[in-house]
C-alpha cells in the first residue's frame, strides 16, 4: 500500500483500500475467524505515542488560525503526519505487547 500511495492519487488509493477491506469482510466472514477485545492490546506507552503525535497536529492549527492554509490542508497534513508501520515499529510492539494464548506473531 506504501507503493500505491506514494504513486498514486489519493482517490484511486482511497477507492483500492475500500476494495481491500470489502474483500477482507468478505473473506473474514466466510473463514469464521473472530478477533476478542481480549486480542487487542494496549501499548503501555500509547499516552506518550498520542501525545507525541498531538504535538505535530498543533503545529497546523496556526496557519489554519492566519489563513495560511485551508482546514482541508491541515487535515491533509495530520494524516500525513500519523504513524507510519515500519519493521521496526513492528519489533517494538512485539516487544511491548507479548502475544497472549491466543494470538500469534508472524
């Protein structure tokens, strides 16, 4: 997804990912595989992740605030900002949230 957002429009990239997650629903609901809450782990450090993150969105708001800007544009720019997987990212989370009995890490 990384090569497809990186060379194409942001509608066709929109339009791809909500192929993909219709094709996940799809899928998902015909293999009977179900995700707990349970499964979903909490990073120990997420305020810290937010809060990193909230500092960076702030940024924005001020050309908005001078009209600099357009709100669309600072949208744009906060998600742009988000994190971003990377391996190491991955690593870090493994280490961070051990699997329990019913996950599995690949």
């Amino acid at each position: 997804m990384e090569e497809v957002a990186a060379n194409f429009p942001k509608r066709e990239v929109a339009a791809s990912l909500d192929r993909i997650k219709a094709l996940g629903f799809r899928y998902a609901s015909q293999s009977g595989l179900t995700i707990s809450i349970n499964d979903v782990r909490t990073p120990p450090d997420k305020q810290s992740i937010l809060d990193r993150y909230e500092k960076e969105a702030e940024k924005g708001r001020s050309p908005v605030k001078r009209g600099i800007i357009t709100d669309d544009e600072r949208r744009q720019k906060e998600i742009e900002i988000g994190p971003r997987p990377t391996p190491r990212s991955g690593r870090r989370w493994r280490s961070r949230c051990p699997p329990s009995p019913s996950t599995h890490w690949t």
